[in-house]
C-alpha cells in the first residue's frame, strides 16, 4: 500500500546502487551511472502523468528534456530515450493521444539535445563535416574518415541465439559483456 509507495523508489535506488555494473564503473569515465539520473527522472515524469491530468503535456515535455539531455551528454544513451518512448506510448489513450505524448516528448527531447550538445556537434561539424564524427559517416561523408558506419560491435551479440540468451551470458562470461569481470544474478533472474 502506502508504505510501499514511499519506500519503493528508495529500494529501487538501493539495489541499482549496489548491483554489479554500477558497481563496476565507479571510479571511471564512462558516465553511465550520472547518466541515470535524468533518464530516470524522465520516466517519473512520464510515469507521473498517470495521476496528473493537468499538466501531464508539460511533465511529458520535461521528461523529453532530460532524456534529450542525457543523449547530448552521451549519445548511446539513445537507447534510453527509445525506451522512454515505448514508456509513454504503453500508458492508457487513444491513439491519436498516445501521437500528441509521443510528439511533445521528441519536442522536449530535442530541445534538450540541443541544448546540451548542439554547440559542440555544431563545432564538429564545422571542423570535420559530420556532427556525429566518425560515427554515421556514411551518411555524412566526412573526407577525414572511410565512408562506412562506425560500429563498436565487441559486446555485442553475434548470432540471434546468443542474442536471445545474452543475459545468461553476461552471468556466465562477464567479460563477454564488459570491460570489468561482474556477477549480476538479477538479469537472468528478471528475465525467467
């Protein structure tokens, strides 16, 4: 009941807190664990909007901000924003209302982008032709790198059956997955 309510967010937070792969990039540069913040704050936001009928366009505009944030700081975040989308778009509505949600996410999301990142990506693209330098450069076709997509497919899955399994993977070889050797028995524990 109540009591959860409260308490939920703050368990939630504790055991994200103390699992293996926040564990495993303190004290490094990656980023992602700062990174969490406002993606998670984000879906509050969006979460939040089933309760508040008022002003749930501007929650759902916010919440784009702070994922748009969150891929200028770091645009493999991407994903993330992704994931908040089919967040918003699984809450109950109309299709046509679930279209609005969905449009003045992407709104707040790029503006948010923008704002955190679009100096530099325009400085880069002044410097080298491509906003995203080396990434997509097939599209963008930079002079200063090969004409092909960038891709960093080292933890990635290579077959559909290992992508289908990754999760048992990532318990059975870690460094599969990561930089850093790590147990985390809640993915494939979630996930049976």
């Amino acid at each position: 009941g109540r009591s959860l309510e409260r308490s939920g967010p703050v368990l939630v937070a504790l055991t994200a807190g103390c699992g293996a792969a926040f564990l495993t990039q303190l004290g490094t540069s990656f980023g992602d664990t700062l990174l969490t913040l406002p993606l998670l704050g984000a879906l509050r936001l969006i979460l939040s909007t089933l309760r508040a009928t008022r002003h749930s366009a501007l929650l759902i505009f916010l919440a784009g901000v702070l994922g748009g944030i969150a891929c200028g700081l770091k645009p493999l975040t991407g994903i993330y924003a992704i994931a908040l989308g089919a967040a918003l778009v699984s809450l109950p509505g109309t299709l046509s209302t679930r279209g609005r949600r969905l449009s003045v996410l992407a709104a707040g999301g790029f503006i948010g982008l923008v704002a955190s990142a679009g100096w530099w990506y325009w400085h880069v693209w002044q410097l080298t032709g491509n906003p995203l330098f080396p990434y997509y450069n097939d599209i963008f076709e930079s002079p200063l790198y090969w004409d092909e997509r960038f891709v960093f497919s080292t933890f990635l899955p290579k077959t559909w059956l290992e992508a289908i399994f990754y999760p048992w993977i990532w318990l059975a070889n870690p460094t599969r997955v990561s930089e850093a050797r790590f147990v985390n028995l809640a993915i494939p524990g979630l996930m049976t």
